[in-house]
C-alpha cells in the first residue's frame, strides 16, 4: 500500500525505503505457527516532517497465516 500524500503534513515527495540493520529486523505475527519466518518491512517516509509508515505485504502475510 504505498504512500503518496503524508498524512501528517499532505506533503507528496514520498521516499520509499526498508528498515535496515545488521540484523533483519522482521514482523512475525502472534498468530503464526511455524518457528521460522517472518515479512520484511517497506517503508515511507515523508522528507518535509519526518513522518514514517511501515508496511508488509499483506497477501505473505494471509499465506503465513493460511488464510
């Protein structure tokens, strides 16, 4: 779902990125089952006010949880 007007402050020069580090960092639900997994993050974020938003992809996340 990407962003293309800021929320906070309606700017539209969005940049698009990942949350990086040495390490993945990964969302895994509560309602998964299996031991290994996990989705990565995209991210939006908003250059005029530093506003952020992080989303994963919906349609792995529905396969992770079988639905």
């Amino acid at each position: 779902m990407p962003m293309d007007t800021c929320p906070k402050c309606g700017g539209t020069d969005i940049n698009e990125g990942l949350v990086v580090r040495r390490k993945t960092i990964l969302y895994k639900s509560k309602n998964y089952k299996g031991l290994f997994g996990g989705l990565e993050f995209t991210t939006f974020a908003c250059p005029n006010c530093g506003y952020v938003e992080f989303y994963v992809d919906g349609g792995e996340l529905r396969k992770q949880l079988g639905k």
